[in-house]
C-alpha cells in the first residue's frame, strides 16, 4: 500500500478556499480519490454557511436595543472614538469576510474537474461518430438517469463528440464530452443527488477550470472546461433550461 504524507488541517483548508499551490493541489486530490479518512476530515472542515447565516439572522433580530452612549471629553479622549470606530470596523470586515467566503465545491464536481484537467484537444479530436452512433449513446444514457439528453448535440459554440458513464463513492455520473472550435475540451456531467432540492447556478473556477454547478429534481449538474467564463456561463443557462 502506498504511504501518503499527513496533510494538515491548515493545508486542507487552503485547498477548500481554493488558495492551494498546484503541487499541494495535485497531492490532496491524489489522496482524496482513495483515503476515506481524508474525505471525512474535508467534510467536517467545511463551513455550514447556510446555517451560520440563519443563526447569524436570529441574533440579529434578537439582540436588544443599544443603549444610549455617554458623552465623552473629546479634548480629553480624542483617540478613544477612533479607536473604537476602527476596531468596530475590522469586526464588520472580518464577519464580512467569513459570510461572504464562497462555499466549496461539491466533491463529485471536484473530482469530475480534477478529471476534466487531464482532457487535452487530441483526446476528443479524433472522436467520430456518426448521428445514429450519437442518437444511440444519448438514448441509452438517457434511460439509465432518467432524462432526455438529446439536447446536447445543440448546444450554440461547443461540438458534441461522445457520452460516457463514469461513476463517484458507487453512484454513476454521465460525462457528455465537447470540443469547442477553437480545440478547447468541455465536459457536462450529471449525477443524482441525495435530495431532490432546487440550487441555484454557482459559476466560477474549479481546478484551473471555468465551471457552472446547479442542481434540480435529485440530479446535480456540472458544466466544466477551458477558461472561457462566458461560454461556460451561456452553455450552462441553455443547457438548464432544456435538460
């Protein structure tokens, strides 16, 4: 069995807030595709946000009126108004700081990213199939989660090129493979989530890669590849509002 450095909580959590090097990035992920233990302790490392914000809210509705506060000398105590004044601020930057630190990636959408990175022009350049040979692996992933894909083969600036079923911790997840025109490798992968709530779409980065996540129905959505933001983003919405 192959022995992997301990990485520290503090190592962990720079790769949650995304400021992990390259190097510390390719090791934790390296770790995570097969450590249980290193799973778990990400997991406990991420911040509820949701909840904190919720209980945030009911100690603010909740708190008491502040009293009125007594005149001061300024002549005497000039400083102490703006010392307060300052510490007060760096409390309102720090609390602003943490609830508006963006929540980590989901880690199926993690590690389907962390898979896209190996994509490179050639892997799916060569890729030819004919529209029956499309049809045929559309309709067969289809039924295996339950949803019409055909859609895909028109997604406006990316070329579909093949499906595949892939799998993350024993559930299958569909990767739908692209090529934009200027060679860039773009994945649209789907997985049944464990409730059937409704999230918004989140864009941004993930592994060095643009990216747009949401979720509906019990299924989980990613969209991932290149550096092109925009693209990404408009794809995303197009392929939301059909899929």
């Amino acid at each position: 069995m192959t022995q992997h450095r301990l990485i520290s909580d503090a190592e962990l959590t720079a790769y949650l807030d995304g400021e992990a090097e390259p190097e510390l990035l390719r090791e934790i992920e390296t770790q995570l595709a097969t450590d249980s233990e290193m799973q778990t302790r990400l997991s406990a490392l991420e911040i509820p946000m949701e909840a904190l914000r919720v209980g945030f809210d009911r100690q603010v509705q909740t708190a008491p009126a502040m009293p009125p506060l007594p005149t001061a000398d300024r002549r005497r105590f000039g400083v102490v108004p703006f010392a307060s004044g300052l510490a007060a601020g760096l409390a309102i930057a720090m609390i602003a700081g943490w609830f508006l630190r963006p929540a980590p990636w989901e880690g199926w959408a993690r590690f389907a990213a962390a898979y896209q990175t190996l994509y490179v022009t050639e892997t799916l350049a060569s890729v030819e199939a004919s529209p029956d040979d499309i049809a045929k692996q559309l309709s067969e992933l289809g039924q295996s989660f339950g949803l019409d894909l055909t859609p895909v083969t028109a997604v406006d600036g990316m070329e579909f090129k093949r499906g595949q079923t892939l799998g993350f911790n024993g559930k299958p997840l569909a990767q739908l493979a692209f090529l934009t025109p200027d060679g860039v490798p773009v994945a649209f992968c789907i997985i049944r989530s464990n409730g059937a709530e409704t999230t918004a779409m989140r864009s941004g980065a993930i592994q060095g890669l643009a990216a747009a996540q949401w979720s509906r129905d019990g299924y989980g959505f990613l969209l991932v590849g290149g550096q092109d933001q925009a693209l990404i983003d408009r794809a995303a919405q197009d392929l939301s509002q059909q899929i």
